[in-house]
C-alpha cells in the first residue's frame, strides 16, 4: 500500500482512481502490537450495538494480519467524549478514537495528521466539505467517521387524525402542535435539549432562526439577536404551551426521543437518517419534510460528522493508518452506513449509495450533505463550548427561563476558551 509518512511522500501513479484499498498489510518486522479503538455506539440495543460492528471489522482485519489486534471499546455518546477524555488526561490515551470532537486533541499536539497514517487514495476519498471540517489552521486531524443530515420527521397518522398539514413555517408547526396535543399526542413535537445530543437540536434551531453558533467571518455568536429570538420563540410558543411533552426539554436525551417517535408517541421531531428505520420498524408512518423556519422553510441545514482520531502516544503509526485504510473501504464504509442509516463519508460510498436502489431513501440526506452546515469543530474551543450547550441549553426554554442569560453564559464559555485559540 502506497502511503504519506512524516517527511516521505509516496509516489502514486493512481490518484484518480475512485475504488480504495484498505488493509493491504504492513512491510518489516514481527512485533505483536494490540491496537486500542474506544468508539461510539450508534445502536439503538444490544442487537445492534456498535460493539458487534467493530468486533466484525477487527477480526476480519486481524484474520488477514496475524500480527496485530485491534481491542475495541464501545461507549454510549454520553459518555465516550467523557472516557477518552478521562484517557488521554490520564496518560493512557487509545491507539484510536471514534468520537465528537478532534480539535482540543490536536491543538495538543496529540495526534497524528490525516497524512501520517493514511494512504494517499483514502485520504483524497473524503467528501470534500467533511475533509475540510476535519482541518485545523489548513492540517487535517479529523477524519470523518459518519455523517448525517437533520430534516423534519412527521407522523402521518398522527397529522391525518389532527386535520393538519407538514409545517412549512415556526407558526405552522405551533399550529400543528396545538391541534396535535388537542388529540392527546403525548409529544406534539419532542424538543430534545437534554445532555445527549443537545448541541445538534440547538444549532438546528439557530439555523432556522437566521442565526448560529458563529457568525459569517466564523467568530462565535451564541448570544446573537437571532438565537435570542429563536429560544424565547420555543420558550413561549412550545414548551410554555404544554406542546413538548410530559419531559422537561432539558432532561429529554435524543435517544428517548426517536424511541417515543417509533413509538408513535411523537408528533413531530427533527431527525436523522437512522430514524427511519426505527419508525419503520415499529410500523409508524412517517414523512419527511425540509425544517420549519421562521417565515418558510429553513434556509439552512445542519450536517453533522462524528471523527475518528489517531494518538500518538502509543507509536503505533504505521499499523493504525493500516488498520484504518481497512476501515475506509468501501465495503466497510457501506455497511456501516447501511446498518445505522447514516451518510458515507467518502466519495465512491457516496456514489454507489446514491445510484443504489437499496438506499433510495437516503438520497435527499445525501443531497443536502454537500449544502449544510457543520459545528465549528475545527476550533479547538469546541468541545468546551458543546459541553456547556448540553449542560445548560435547557434552562433557556424552562417555564420562567431567561434565553438571553443562558445564551450570555455559554457566549462567555465560549469567548474565555476561543481566547486561546
């Protein structure tokens, strides 16, 4: 396998090529090295848990290099960010880690380029826009591991019995919501503000308020007119009104939340590519519709990429770019896709999933990649900020809550970590 190393660039004659290769074996020497790999679970049980994806992968891979173990351990997303964290800062970093967030790690100094552990044509395979996401100061860091894109999910059933349409604006889906909870919907729309994924709700409804995390020349802006605007808007017009369920917004986690929509206790929530086959599975019909915005449909839409990132501390270079070439195959890359329902992030997955009969469903997420907005997660301050967005976002849209003060308080998070930037 042709492969970038610190200060050797390998000459490949075909750069071109759309197929990748991945685990072509390592060059030189006998020595049995383990590989720790701490990853996120994307299952929704212990059928489906991450875990029995990983342990597939690793013995696969190690079936093919007799010299290598790849050990795999797999945190819920509550806590992973939290157990890597603990790791590196106990001086017992993993070989690998599948996580949230990569730019804290390598404005340390701790992990290796994209350059210095993967192969020339996987490297040059990622979707453009998520290599780029996964760069600091012009260095890629990140790889992007999954990705997914956020729309309106509905329950038909539920929005025929309640004589109502897919809302188009912020007071359609009100609308919507108080015809839905005049039916008894326990959910007119799940508002998930808890710790789990709250900065993904959050910035969905920036987007769709006109506003953001950062501002157009990238500086942070929490604390924007817009994003004021937007959370007293939900603070009045949702959660004040009883529309959002018996869970207070801020201990509600995304995962209760699609599980109450596959359920069929949720009227409406924003979603992502995985809950169509948890709803489908549970016979809910649902649909699909661009997210609501202030005055139509949302002019932006959020697009997520979860990271892998490779440590240094344990010196296992050559065999972690090995191992995750192998990871990027296509093949590999597909059936994670495909048994979470999440977008590839290279391009020839990409291309053979939109041209895939199987996947047609997930052609309008695959579409609306290359044209979303992604967290700031090249600033290094990221991981700071997204924490205090899961901790106190949900005291902005509380009964009596103050929007502007919590929105001023995770502004100031923001300004004091990006200061060091």
């Amino acid at each position: 396998m042709q492969r970038r190393r610190t200060g050797t660039i390998a000459v490949v004659s075909a750069l071109g090529m759309t197929a990748v290769l991945g685990g072509c074996g390592l060059t030189g020497g006998s020595e049995e090295v383990t590989l720790k790999l701490v990853a996120a679970d994307y299952g929704d049980s212990k059928d489906n848990s991450s875990q029995k994806y990983w342990d597939e992968v690793a013995k696969s891979y190690e079936a093919n290099h007799p010299g290598v173990h790849v050990d795999v351990t797999v945190h819920s997303w509550n806590d992973v960010d939290r157990e890597v964290r603990d790791m590196v800062e106990a001086g017992d970093a993993p070989d690998m880690a599948q996580i949230g967030a990569y730019s804290d790690y390598a404005d340390k100094g701790l992990l290796y380029r994209a350059d210095d552990v993967l192969s020339i044509p996987v490297q040059a395979n990622f979707v453009s826009q998520l290599a780029g996401a996964g760069q600091v100061n012009g260095t890629q860091y990140g790889l992007p591991f999954a990705a997914s894109t956020r729309v309106l999910f509905y329950n038909k059933t539920l929005f025929d019995k309640a004589g109502v349409t897919p809302p188009t604006s912020w007071d359609d889906l009100a609308k919507a919501a108080e015809a839905l909870d005049d039916e008894g919907v326990k959910y007119p729309y799940a508002l998930p503000l808890g710790p789990e994924e709250a900065q993904a709700e959050t910035m969905q409804w920036m987007l769709s308020g006109g506003g953001g995390y950062t501002d157009d020349i990238g500086t942070y802006s929490v604390d924007s007119p817009q994003n004021a605007t937007t959370f007293t808007w939900l603070r009045d017009e949702l959660v004040g009104k009883g529309l959002t369920g018996p869970v207070a917004p801020g201990e509600l986690d995304r995962a209760d939340a699609f599980a109450a929509f596959a359920n069929g206790d949720v009227g409406m929530l924003n979603g992502h590519p995985s809950l169509m086959k948890m709803a489908g599975d549970k016979g809910v019909k649902y649909g699909m519709v661009t997210t609501p915005g202030a005055d139509g449909e949302s002019k932006s839409t959020l697009g997520v990429s979860d990271w892998m990132t490779a440590f240094k501390s344990n010196g296992h270079q050559e065999q972690i770019g090995d191992f995750l070439d192998y990871v990027y195959s296509d093949e590999n890359v597909l059936d994670f896709s495909r048994e979470y329902n999440l977008l590839p992030v290279t391009t020839s997955a990409s291309q053979a999933m939109s041209g895939s009969e199987e996947d047609k469903k997930l052609k309008p997420f695959l579409d609306e990649l290359l044209l979303s907005e992604l967290y700031p997660v090249d600033k290094t301050s990221w991981a700071s900020v997204s924490a205090a967005v899961k901790k106190q976002i949900g005291q902005a849209v509380a009964p009596g809550g103050n929007p502007e003060d919590v929105l001023a308080r995770i502004q100031t998070t923001a300004s004091q970590a990006g200061s060091a930037e």
